[in-house]
C-alpha cells in the first residue's frame, strides 16, 4: 500500500518516459511517451494487486531488460511490492506473486471458469466445462509456482514439457484474470470459428493522477461472443464486482470505468 509520503516520492513522467525508453529499447526502437506511460500504470495495478499479471506486448523487450526497468521503478518508489517476471514460450508476463497464487486457488476451489470453444470445426462458438484437464493445468501451474517462486532467479522460465499440451490462450486467460477465456482443440490446428462473429468486447480503464501525470490507460480488454453473452453476462457482472472491490482498496490509481462494445471482424488471433 502506498502512503502519502511515497506518493511524494513519485518520479515525474519525464523520468519514467526516460527509463522506460532507455530499458525497454530492443533494436534501438524506443516506446513513445503514451506507450511508456501506459506500462507503468500496468505494472502499477500488478504492483497493487488489482490484476495479477500482465503480458508485455508493447515491444520485443527481454525479461531482463524489463527486470531492468522493474527495478528502476522500485527504486523511484513506483512499485513497492516484489513482483516477478515470467517467461513462456517466448511471451513475458510480470505477476505479482500473492495475486496469481490467491486466484489460481480460488479457481481450483470454485471451478467456476467460463472456457469458450472456439473450435474451427464448430459453426459457432459454444461454452465449454471445466474439464479435468483444465484443472489439472491449474494444479500443474500452482504447483510450478510454489517451487519455483522460491528460488533465487529475477526470470522464471515455465519449460516446454509443462506447458506442450496445454492450450496457451487459455493459460494466458487464466494468468491475467479474465473472467472468460477461449479454448480450441490444437490438435485441430490454431485457427477458430470466430470470422465474422459478433463479438461482445469489455474494456477496463482507469486514471493515474499525481503531480505532473494524468494518464488514462486501458488495464483490461477481453471478448465474449454476442450469442454467448447471455450466458456469461452475471459471471462478468461478479468478475467487476470483484475487481471494483479490490480497486477501492487501493489509493493510486482512480476513475475505474467499464465500456463494452460489439465488433465484427473478418478474422480474429487468439
């Protein structure tokens, strides 16, 4: 939790702008300043406990020279809590590790998890159950948590021959705390009966306000197919209740507001 004191403390946004640019900088392609602005609110809110995780998608920076930026913000009093960096398959995730524990339990407590079957094979999206092997790659990854979170290492790599037969969009769902995430047979291959769908997008915003910084900045954005949305509709509903609960224990950040909007695209990636 952050005191007024440490929210003194804060660095101005040209500091952050500049050790943002200078960490997160593969191939000499610098982030601009929204950009920037952007993956400090991220971490923030990974920092508070309002997401457990956050994937690293603004650039092909490397773990560590996103280790390099995490403690850049340590230092400036920014984060204020150990959070960790996770390697999978080439994709980077920062977590904190309380967040990702707490809610990788509560799954395997509740099975309460919406998978939506985006099959190619199907016509049309359909939900699908909490299947024993998607609890068994809750279990697998809780697992792989609690030992490897006790080593001394800035990176934590999750091996291939755990994650082989996993679907990763699912498991990237999971970890960022979606309250629904898609599921497709790989077997079938990597593509999905999404083409032309109308889909039903949820996006989360929130506010960082504090000397010289006021920066919107989007924390979450997921999908639901329009003909499944009834179904899902109160399982969302709880998911920002919780959310919201967990917002208002924090002091930094503010505004917290929910859009929703319907799309239709030719194609979507998973």
């Amino acid at each position: 939790m952050y005191t007024w004191k440490e929210l003194q403390m804060v660095s101005s946004s040209e500091m952050l702008i500049s050790a943002a640019q200078k960490s997160l900088c593969p191939r000499k392609k610098r982030l601009s300043p929204a950009r920037c602005l952007d993956v400090t609110v991220q971490i923030m809110a990974v920092d508070l406990g309002v997401k457990p995780a956050l994937l690293y998608d603004s650039n092909a920076a490397s773990p560590e020279q996103l280790q390099m930026y995490l403690s850049s913000l340590q230092e400036s009093g920014v984060v204020t809590n150990p959070i960790r960096i996770l390697s999978i398959d080439g994709n980077t995730f920062i977590f904190n590790r309380a967040s990702v524990e707490s809610h990788l339990d509560e799954l395997l407590k509740s099975k309460d998890l919406i998978l939506m079957d985006v099959c190619p094979s199907r016509k049309q999206p359909v939900l699908a159950g909490f299947e024993n092997k998607t609890e068994d790659m809750i279990k697998t990854l809780s697992g792989f948590f609690m030992t490897e979170l006790d080593k001394d290492s800035s990176v934590i790599v999750l091996g291939e021959e755990l994650y082989n037969d996993w679907n990763l969009c699912t498991l990237f769902g999971i970890l960022l705390g979606y309250p629904a995430s898609y599921w497709f047979d790989q077997t079938e291959g990597f593509r999905n009966c999404l083409c032309m769908t109308p889909l039903v997008v949820c996006t989360v915003w929130v506010k960082w306000h504090t000397r010289d910084i006021n920066h919107r900045c989007c924390l979450y954005s997921f999908s639901v197919p329009e003909e499944l949305w009834p179904q899902v509709q109160w399982h969302v509903h709880q998911w920002t209740e919780s959310l919201r609960e967990r917002f208002n224990k924090q002091p930094v950040l503010t505004d917290l507001c929910f859009f929703r909007e319907t799309v239709t695209l030719p194609s979507v990636t998973l």
